[in-house]
C-alpha cells in the first residue's frame, strides 16, 4: 500500500498539541511544522486523522510542489499535475489558494489562474471540463504559495473539521469547536474523564465546551456525525478503508457512552440553553449531559458527591462588547468557584487576564491560545484549601457588613496608631499590624513597604476549627478584607490572602501559584526580594528582624555559615554587615536562586559569599570545613522532608544531634545562634550539657509580635 506525507492544518499556536495528537492516534513521524503537523501513512491513516482529530482544520495531500514567480508560473505549474488521476471530468471542484505569491495581489485572483489551468488540461486531453462549485465541490484543492515555491494538495478534509455537524443555531460569540476541544485537552480532562469526573460550565452558552467534554470523554470520533468529507469525491477514495474506520468509531461510541460521566452547562440565556440542547442532540448525545438555566450566583456540582473540571469561556469584551460588569461577574466566577467548587480543577479561558485577576484565583498553569485574531489565555487554577487556600473572597461594601467590621476597624487603627512612632524610630518598614487580637477575627495581617511609596498587605487567616460554621467563617473574612484596605490605605489589588493550616509531609513545600511577581521590600536598609503570591510564606521572616539584625552586628571580620538559608536574607545581612566570606545552604534551588537575587539587590558581589545546593543534614556529615565558622545561624524547619532528602528531619526528635554535628564547624571562640518556630520545642539541655547555652528567645521577639509568645525560640550557643 502506498505511503504519503500528508499535512494537518491548525489553530494558531496549537501545532504542538495537534502533533500529540496524531502521534495517539498512531500516525507515523507526527512532528510540529509550520501552521500545523505533519505525518506519514497511507490513505487510510489520514481518513483516520479526519475522522479523529479534536484539533485539526484540515488534512492535506500535497501532490505537487513546484517553483512559481507569478501567475503565469503558477498556471503553467498546474496544469501539468495529471488532474485525471484525482477528479473526473463530470465532477466539480474548486481552488483555495493561501499565501503569497508574487504578482498577486489578491489570492482569488491565483485561484482563478489554477482553476483554469486544471480545466484546460481536462478541455485539451478529454474535450470535457469538470464544473466550478465554490460551495460544495466534489474535490477540494488547496494551493499554497511560499518564498517561491508553491505546493498543491488534495483537501481531503473538504470543509473545516471544526465542523462536527452538530451546531445548529449559534449564540453571540461561540467558540470553534476544535478550539474548545483544544481548550479541554489543555485542561487533562481526557485523563480526568477516565478516573471518572464530572465536567461543568457555569456559562455554557450554547454549549459547545460540555458537548465536546462529551464527545472526548465517551471516545466518540469528533467527525463521526459529518456527512460530507474531501475525500469521498476524490477518484482514489478508499470506501472500504473509510467503511472499516466508521465501523470502528461506532463500537467505540457505544463503548464510551456507558461509561460517561456527570457533564453539566448552565447559562442565564434561555435562548442558549435551548440551542445548546439542541445541539447536544444532534451530536446524538440527548439526555447524556444537563443544560439548565441558572444564573451564575445559584450554580453547584448538581451532586454533592461529584469533583472534576470547571471549565468556561466567559465574556472579556472583545465581540460581545465593552462592559463595565465585567470585573463583577469575573469576581461572583470566583467566589462561586471557591465557595462551591472544593476539591475541583478549573480552566477559564479568557483574553482579558486583567479580568481574570478580579476572581482573586491564582493560576498556576497558562497556556496562550488565540480565538480567531485574538490573543488570549486559559488560566488553571486548583480549588483545594485543604492544601492551602490563597484565593481572596470577594470583599463585602460595607451597607453588608456586621458590627464586628466596626470592631475590627476600630482594632486596626489602634495598632497602627500604638505602632506608628515605634517603627519610625526603629526605620522598620514591614511589620505585623494585627494577630488574632479578636478570636472571631483569627488572622495576621503584615505590613510591607518599598523604596517607592509603595506598600502591600499579606493576611494569613488560621484555618478557623471544624465546630465553627463555614459560612459564618466565611462571612468574617469577607468583613476583614473590606475594612483592611481602607483603614491601611491599600489598593484593593495590593492585598493578598492566604489560609494556614496545619502542613503535613510534603504539602507544606508546594507551590500555591506560578505567578513570578516579586516586589522589593525594605528592611533595616537593606532590600529583599518578597513574592505574596506563589508561597505560604513571602520570603522574609519578620519574627526574625532582630535575629537579622544581630548577625549584621556581628559580623565584621568573621566568616558566616547559614544554614537551612532560605532567600538568604540573614546572609545579606552579614555580608552587608562586614563579614570576610559567607555560606548559605540550602536544598532548594528556587530559594538559592532567590537568596542570589537578594545579594545582587543589595550590590554584594558573588565573590566570597557561597551558595550551596545540598541536603543540609547530609552537608553537615560531608563538609570538610571543620572548626572553619566563627557565626553560624541554624534555622531548621520544624519538620521536612523531600524527594531529594535521604532522611526526614524533626527538630525536637532530632535537634541535638543537630547541634553536636554543627558545633563541629564552629570555631573555638565561635557563635550559634540556633533558632526554630516549633511552638511546643523543648531543648534538652541536659543532652547538651557541655555547652555554653543562653536563652534569648525573649530579646528576638520584636514589639510587633509581641502577642505570640511562642512565635519563635532562640538560644546563643558557645563551645564549652
């Protein structure tokens, strides 16, 4: 059998996703090119690709490929391809040419000169012509003309294969269908599907994302409801291979559709929802997905029991027109999601990402697509606080919030008041405002400021216990979030929000988000580098200002060792503070890459102050620079263990043989500051009896958090 190279036309930017997707399919050398993929097979491989490709346009067959410097070239160029071997005379046909090609100013214009040419070779070898049909042409040709070459091929495809054959009636602004299947790949629902999730879309239009989350989760060939393809007026079809194919999809329908899952859309148009339903039946899917009308505000699971993917293309602007509701409805998608949505994955395509940050959802995967012309994204946001919730309620304006607001705003004022004179005298320019002083109110709320005026707030609500109404919790933090800002004149968008909660195991090293965005913060003169976004915690440690500011004033003349160092800010502070060389170890490369980031901030040069990449419990064994530290920092975690660790750590199990393997890197006459956040941390000084120990615990507590005793402990240790 006859093997071809044929071609497989895309969306913008999505040639690599159609690539994968011929590759699944099992054809042969499927690799991106320019405005699609390419592959190799027989004709049966690309009826395949037609009947199966969720993201292809269409699938060519280039037959020739010749030199063209204008129309007369192209013309001659045509007529000598043996249109006998491809169409019969009594059969119609028609030419769409793309690309550029000298001496055209307008591809119909080239069309025509390939139209003619194919029907003066029919005229001069036969006597007869096949007819012209620009609307339903029994072959399809494709020419397309690039830096002199033209090539020309078989559209064996005929119309777009975005064109299922199910879509009836369309709503304002829809979505192709291979787009939204694109959009639903990019997401992992195939995987999702699988194990058995539900799909929903709370703005579902007319559909189209639900009935192509249907046909992909029930294995149901995208162009199995076509009546028309290229190929079946092309003289070499295969109707045997094409019968064998669709005999194939049939079984893998009805395979499919006893496994299919919940899929729901809901819309506030009834309009939609009708056309959406009768779309879903078309597609032969009646009764297999739920099409309700529902505002936005009243969507849910539909079944308690259910997780999945919420998935929606909502309106930015572009074709439904500018509309100053936007932000709003961004931000009732978000609170909906977060309400209602635990435990599920979202994708929200969008080209507006400035609307999308009005959801208050962090994304931690984007993808660039285009819808037509426009440039847009598709956002992926987790909804699961149970590791850790970094998306902001919506506030509340204030004719909705409860005299516990007053209260609250009352309480803010008077710390900022109590603390504004202390932190001008001290030069402190990020500080804790506000720890739980009110039990209903159970967050902390931290202060930062740069050299440019400006400032950002960070809340850290305590994960409030299981005995307290989630929704009256709920409604709290939406009454913290709207007095905040205005008693603490923040910009709404500078104010960022997470939920702590009890980590365990891995969980508590996860990225929340991938958003990059670092702002330059200002402490003690120096500057640090704080990200309020991808992280449970910023960067910077305020608890541990005076500790900082400690090794800064001992530093002069001495050779730094900081362990468990984090971004490095203890380290910038002793190399500012005159420090000969400095170490900082840690197993993290992204806080390394932070911590070089803070030295380059503060103009301290590479040379003499080490980075270091390692496991600090099996450094600590393997490092040869004994007795070599006059001031060394250790500042564990309370627990921690990674994929890259050979052994977990716990500091209170695990602390003195801790110690005893860093006291043997002091020098004689050298210094330990050892420090930990366990709240419940007991040393055992009788273990460590032989040792010169003072408790400073008290002294490195800073004014500010004054109210947790217990946010830190710290001791300086000395060679007995």
């Amino acid at each position: 059998m006859s093997r071809y190279r044929f071609f497989a036309s895309a969306p913008r930017h999505l040639g690599s996703l159609l690539a994968d997707e011929l590759s699944r399919l099992g054809l042969a050398d499927s690799a991106e090119t320019r405005g699609g993929a390419r592959f190799v097979g027989d004709i049966e491989d690309a009826y395949r690709a037609c009947l199966w490709s969720r993201v292809a346009n269409r699938v060519l067959l280039p037959i020739a490929e010749f030199p063209v410097t204008g129309p007369d070239e192209l013309y001659s160029g045509a007529r000598e391809i043996p249109w006998e071997d491809h169409l019969a005379p009594d059969r119609t046909f028609a030419v769409q040419l793309d690309g550029q090609l000298e001496g055209v100013s307008h591809n119909p214009f080239g069309a025509l000169r390939v139209k003619d040419a194919i029907a003066d070779r029919f005229s001069a070898r036969h006597g007869q012509r096949p007819s012209v049909d620009p609307h339903d042409p029994d072959l399809q040709i494709h020419v397309y003309a690039h830096q002199g070459l033209a090539t020309v091929s078989i559209d064996l495809s005929g119309t777009s294969l975005h064109r299922r054959g199910y879509r009836g009636e369309g709503t304002a602004a829809p979505l192709k269908e291979n787009l939204a299947a694109a959009i639903l790949l990019r997401a992992d629902w195939p995987r999702l599907a699988a194990a058995g999730a539900a799909l929903l879309d709370p703005m579902c239009g007319s559909g189209t994302l639900v009935i192509e989350g249907a046909l992909i989760a029930a294995d149901i060939a995208p162009g199995l409801q076509r009546d028309r393809f290229g190929f079946l007026g092309w003289a070499q079809h295969d109707a045997r291979a094409w019968t064998r194919l669709r005999e194939e999809a049939q079984i893998r329908r009805t395979a499919g559709l006893a496994r299919l899952g919940s899929l729901r859309g809901y819309d506030q148009d009834p309009r939609a929802i009708r056309i959406a339903l009768d779309d879903l039946a078309r597609a032969g899917l009646a009764g297999r997905a739920h099409f309700e009308r529902r505002e936005l505000t009243d969507c849910d699971p539909g079944r308690a029991e259910d997780r999945g993917l919420v998935v929606t293309n909502p309106p930015y602007g572009e074709r439904l027109g500018r509309d100053s509701d936007l932000p709003r409805l961004y931000a009732r998608l978000g609170s909906v999601l977060q309400e209602r949505f635990t435990g599920w994955q979202a994708a929200l395509f969008t080209a507006s990402p400035e609307l999308a940050r009005h959801t208050h959802l962090r994304a931690h995967r984007i993808h660039q697509l285009y819808n037509g012309p426009i440039e847009c994204r598709l956002l992926h946001f987790r909804i699961e606080p149970e590791r850790i919730d970094s998306d902001k309620p919506r506030p509340l304006a204030p004719a909705q919030r409860g005299e516990g607001a007053i209260m609250l705003a009352n309480r803010l004022k008077k710390n900022l008041k109590a603390l504004k004179r202390w932190c001008r005298d001290e030069g402190i320019d990020c500080f804790r405002v506000y720890d739980s002083d009110l039990p209903e109110y159970a967050f902390a709320l931290d202060l930062y400021s740069g050299e440019d005026g400006q400032r950002w707030g960070h809340v850290q609500e305590y994960a409030a216990p299981t005995s307290i109404d989630p929704a009256r919790a709920h409604f709290r933090r939406r009454e913290a979030l709207s007095v905040i800002p205005d008693v603490c004149d923040l910009p709404e968008p500078h104010l960022f929000f997470k939920i702590r909660r009890q980590q365990k195991g891995l969980s508590q090293y996860e990225r929340l988000a991938e958003t990059r965005r670092f702002h330059a913060v200002k402490e003690g003169g120096l500057r640090f580098l704080v990200n309020f976004e991808d992280y449970l915690d910023t960067g910077l440690f305020l608890d541990h200002r005076n500790i900082r500011h400690r090794i800064g004033a001992a530093a002069p003349g001495k050779h730094v060792l900081n362990l468990f160092a984090y971004t490095g800010s203890a380290t910038v502070y002793a190399a500012r503070g005159g420090a000969v060389t400095t170490t900082s170890v840690d197993l993290s490369r992204t806080y390394l890459e932070w911590a070089r980031r803070n030295l380059a901030l503060n103009d301290i040069p590479t040379a003499g102050h080490r980075l270091i990449q390692a496991d600090c419990l099996k450094w600590l064994q393997t490092t040869t620079d004994a007795h070599r530290y006059d001031l060394i920092l250790l500042d564990p975690p309370s627990f921690s263990a990674s994929k890259r660790m050979r052994e977990t750590l716990d500091i209170q199990r695990d602390h003195v043989a801790l110690i005893r393997a860093t006291m043997r890197l002091l020098a004689p006459d050298g210094l330990l500051i050892f420090s930990n956040n366990l709240r419940r941390f007991r040393l055992n000084v009788d273990a460590l009896a032989d040792l010169e120990i003072e408790d400073i615990s008290h002294a490195t507590r800073p004014r500010d958090f004054a109210r947790n005793p217990r946010i830190h402990q710290c001791w300086l240790i000395r060679h007995g």
